[in-house]
DNA sequence: ATCGTTAATGAAAATGAATGTCAATATCAA
DNA sequence: TTGATATTGACATTCATTTTCATTAACGAT
C-alpha cells in the first residue's frame, strides 16, 4: 500500500470523505521529496483535478496536520510549507537552492538540554533543529 | 552606555537619524528579554510616543535586522517576533507559556554534521536549533 | 441500487498583516 | 540659521489566509 493510501486510509478513518481534490492534494504531499507551500501544491493539484480550489488544498492541509501526517517547516523564505512528518525522533536537512528535503537522526542533545536546565531551571520540554545546504546536485 | 545608546549610535552611523519614535522602538527591543512582534511592540511604543504609526515600527525593525541587532524568531505562534541578536554562536531557549528568553551556547553539532555530510553528499551550511520548555517562574 | 444525512466543495466576500505612496515634518551637517 | 533630505504617519493597496454560503458529492443505512 502506497503511503498516499495509508494516509487516505486514516482520514478516512477519522471521519473524513474520500474526494477527488482531497486525493490529489494527499499525492502530492505524500510523494513530495520537499516542502511546498499552499500556492505550489495547488499548481500541482489543479493538474490533476483542475476545478479544484485554494480553500480545499488549505483545508486538507489542516486535516493531515492534525492527523500528523504533514509538518509545516520553516524557512528563510517562508515559513508555510509543509512536509512529510517526521517517523519518531527525527530532524530534517533542507537545500538552500532546491529545496530538497531529507530526514535524519542521530542528534545528540540530551548533555546539553540537561546543562542547560540545571544552569537556567528551564525545565526543556521541546528542541527544533534544521540543517541547511545544498545538496549534492545543487553544488555547481 | 546603554544597549540601546549602542544600537542608536550604530544606526546614526549607519546614515539613520534619531528621532522619538525610532528611540522608542529600539529601547524596547534593546530592553526586551523575550521576543516582541511588530503589534507588541507598537503597543508598548505608543506608551511612550502615543503619536507613532505602526509602519514606523515596521520600519525600524527591518533597519535593526539589516544592522544585525535583531533578529527574527520563529515559533508556533508566530514567525514574526524579534529578539536581540546572538552574539557569536549562539542559539535560543524560549519559554513556552511566558515568551521568556535565553541565549546560550554549547551546542555540539560539528561530528553529526560531519557525518551527515559524508552519508548524503550535501554540503551544509548552516543550522537552526531552538529548545522550548518552561522558565522557572511558569513551573506551577 | 436508492435515499437521506451531512461533510465537502468552490465562488465570492471578508479579514488582517505587511507594503507602497505621498505630502508634511524633523533631523542634522554645513 | 538654513537647506537638503531622511523620516513620519495617514491613507491606499496588496496579497495570503479565513469565513460565508448555496450547491454538490460521499457513503452508511435501507
Ligand atoms: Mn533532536
Ligand atoms: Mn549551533
Ligand atoms: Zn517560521
Ligand atoms: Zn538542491
């Protein structure tokens, strides 16, 4: 089963309809290999359905964010496009230039968080870490 | 002298004139240890300068950020509020409920990125790295 | 397969943050 | 003191996002 059929799969589970725009929107995220923003997965999503509006990519947006599905990421440029969520504990590595996105594991913050909370009393609950550069295409 | 002495002097050298409201903004910015948006910190402005409009407020922000005295700060509520810039290598721990924040640095990430480099072939650049939790004045 | 409930849709209007325009004003070097 | 010009705030504009609403479509029940 396709991952877009697993997420399908959930909403539907969660009580929503399958549609036509919605599935097109759920493709496009769930095979995406970047962040897009709500402008550029609607592009994407009138190719395949072309009546389709603005407002459905928004609201379908909201529906894989609750469910987890989707993550939105920050950028320099912008700070609304969304990606695949992380699996568990994982950070995520963006090119500069293309915007190609990939997850990763293995940081290492647990002295530091525990420092800095017996240092400031801080209790840490929460940590957002990204890396940026290019990726191996992206360097000329 | 004070920071925000410093910051005025910085901006007249910078080709900027001082004038009441620009002094308004950039005393509490320099003054603020917690990240302020553009509406906080016309409401504080105004206290001081009941006459200052909201673009100047806009306008002297992107003045700080273009001088590296500030700096933007993303969260959950929002991505458009200001702190005082890292000095050096530093990253920020913001509480959660109060807005409190703290530089600091420590952060080891130079083996991870090595390793992430040589496993991806990307060439990293930069990173993000935020820690959210609770001062010790929000720990009821 | 048909029906009926109601979730979902897209057009259109509304909202609101951020920017641009501009005439009046204030800064500051000369 | 003066004059060039940077800065100001009111106002208009832009544009992403949200709200409203009548119509349509999904899908569980029959
Ligand atoms: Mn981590
Ligand atoms: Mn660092
Ligand atoms: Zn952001
Ligand atoms: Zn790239």
């Amino acid at each position: 089963m396709s991952l877009s059929e697993t997420w399908l799969n959930q909403m539907q589970s969660d009580g929503s309809r399958l549609t036509a725009p919605r599935r097109a929107v759920v493709e496009i995220l769930a095979e995406a290999d970047q962040a897009l923003d709500p402008g550029e997965i609607f592009e994407r999503a009138r190719r395949q359905h072309p009546a389709i509006g603005l407002v459905t990519v928004y609201r379908t947006l909201e529906k894989l964010e609750a469910l987890h599905l989707i993550e939105r990421i920050h950028q320099h440029e912008g700070c609304h496009a969304y990606l695949r969520a992380a699996q568990g504990h994982e950070h995520v590595l963006l090119c500069e230039r293309c915007g190609k996105a990939l997850r990763f594991v293995g940081d290492d913050l647990e002295d530091l968080i525990t420092a800095l909370e017996k240092r400031t009393g801080f209790l840490i609950r929460e940590h957002w870490l990204q890396l940026f550069g290019l990726c191996p295409a992206c360097q000329a």
